[in-house]
C-alpha cells in the first residue's frame, strides 16, 4: 500500500503570511494532484502535476513535483480568508492501474483576518 | 449539469441493517470510485471501477460490496452495517487513459450507524 504523508495536518495563520504544504511518499507517483474541499462539499481540483521537477501556478498558489516524482508542495503566498479549507494531495501509482487514486489525510488550513 | 448525484445524502442505521448507497454520473466517464472520508483520516479509497461491469478493491473493502451494471451507476453496499462504518461516503468520477485525468466528487452521503 502506498501511502501519502501531508504535513503539517493543521495549519492556522493571519491573513497576508505565506504557508507551504507538503505531501510525501516513498513511492513513485506517474501524477500527483491537489484538490482543496470546503465544509460539507466534495473535494475539488486546484491541479496536477506530471513532471518530475515541474512547477505550476494558480494565482498565488504555486505547486511544485519533486525531480524524483514521490512528493510535491503547496506554497501560498499572502494567504486570505477565502483560502481557508482542507487541502487534499493524491496520486496515481506510477505502472499501475490508472484508476487507483489515492489520497493523503489532508491539511486542515484556517486563515484569520 | 448534474455531474456526480449521490443518494441519499444522509441516512441512520441500526447495527446489523444493510443499505445500498447510489451514485450516478452523466460525463459518460469509465472511471468511478468510493471513499470514505473520517476525521483525520483524509479520504480512503474503498472500491473503484475501471469501466462498466469491472470493479476492484481499495484500501478498506472490508465489509462493502460494489456493483457497476451500469456505465453511469456505482453502487455501494453494506451488508450487516457496523459503527465503525459511520462515514461520510464520497463517490467519483474520472474519465480514462488520462494520466492527469480528474476526479469529480459528489456532495457526499453522511451515514451514522447506531
């Protein structure tokens, strides 16, 4: 079973700091993604990565892969209230079957104006 | 657009009682999946179906059976409910061959089993 280690699990801060959220594993991933869910709803798609090494943004979410494609992070920078809520890595097992995705357990992030 | 429709959204069982959860997608995607979701467990994944009639098994089957008849349908079932089983159950969808393809989840089913 592979598995996917989010640090740190909660996460609070005032409004305008920057904060980074990680997501490990000792297994290789053919893509990571990360989904943010608010209370009461399903998760979300924020974005995936597929290349080792590679680095997106989302305005002032940037997501980066790890060169050896087994961890990524999540930096935000100048973090709002509106940013506030569960934010969710998962993975596909590199070789195996596409439908196996698995997720971690999640940061909790609270962010106080 | 209805995307993933889970039913029902929330149901109490007695012990020893079974229930049948449905989620129906209208993307025509092959991929379905279902997770539970605890405090501080984050979502584990319990069966998930690669394509109409194939499912297969997660990280916590014990104690749930699925049934893909349907392209559009995945149904999750609990034979002899236990407490352990109170969850919030999440289906979704994906479709195929895309290595970053996405999930799309449905609001949830909150179950509490007493």
């Amino acid at each position: 079973t592979q598995l996917l280690e989010q640090s740190p699990q909660f996460l609070s801060i005032q409004e305008g700091e920057n904060l980074t959220v990680y997501c490990n594993s000792s297994s290789v991933f053919s893509s990571l993604q990360w989904y943010r869910q608010e209370p009461g709803e399903g998760p979300v798609l924020l974005v995936t990565v597929v290349t080792g090494g590679e680095v997106k943004k989302l305005k002032r979410l940037t997501f980066q892969f790890g060169d050896a494609r087994k961890d990524s992070s999540l930096h935000i920078t100048a973090a709002q209230p509106g940013d506030t809520g569960l934010y969710l890595c998962a993975g596909r097992n590199y070789g195996g079957s596409q439908g196996n995705l698995i997720f971690g357990k999640g940061t909790k992030l609270s962010v106080k104006p | 657009n209805a995307g993933v429709t889970q039913t029902p959204k929330f149901r109490v069982l007695k012990t020893g009682q079974s229930m049948t959860l449905l989620c129906a997608q209208d993307m025509n995607h092959e991929y379905m999946y279902w997770y539970r979701q605890d405090p501080g467990m984050g979502l584990r994944l319990i069966h998930y179906s690669v394509g109409e009639g194939t499912t297969a098994k997660g990280e916590v089957p014990d104690g749930y059976n699925v049934s893909r008849l349907k392209k559009q349908n995945f149904l999750l079932g609990l034979e002899s409910a236990a407490p352990s089983q109170t969850s919030v159950y999440f289906c979704a969808s994906g479709r195929q061959g895309v290595v970053n393809t996405e999930a799309f989840f449905g609001q949830g089913t909150r179950l509490t089993v007493v």
